[in-house]
C-alpha cells in the first residue's frame, strides 16, 4: 500500500523549481538482501521511480529507476 506524502513545493536545480507536488511511497523486501522503494509523484503523469537497495554484508548497492534513465552507486556502512 502507498503512503501518501504532504504537499511540498520544491524542486531540482532549475527543473520543476516551486512545482507543487505530493509524493506517494511504498516499500518491500524482496528476499533476505533487497529492499524495492516505489515513489509516485502524483498529478505529474510520470513513471514511478524505483528505488532498489541491495545489502551484503557492510556494503549496499543502490540502483534508481526513473523516467529520464537509471543511476547506480555502490558503498559502505560506516562502523
């Protein structure tokens, strides 16, 4: 189920700058080391974002889904 957020008027860098919007988020387990984050930006007629954080060990993978593409990043836990 998503949870919807509260009214936010922001935006990034010069795209979309004091477009108000409401996100809507959801995320699950998939497996002991996978955890999937859906976010919606309502009203925008976009693609959801899919956020998928992968754990082993010490270290976490982060892959992003979005309309425009996809992002990687690999690290570390701090300790």
């Amino acid at each position: 189920m998503y949870l919807r957020g509260e009214l936010t008027h922001h935006g990034l860098a010069e795209y979309l700058e004091g477009c108000p919007r409401v996100y809507a988020v959801k995320g699950t387990w998939q497996g002991d080391h996978t955890f999937v984050i859906d976010r919606l930006v309502l009203g925008q007629g976009v693609s959801a974002e899919q956020w998928t954080l992968t754990f082993d060990g010490e270290k976490v993978n982060v892959r992003l889904k979005f309309w425009r593409g996809e992002l990687s990043a690999n690290g570390e836990t701090g300790g």
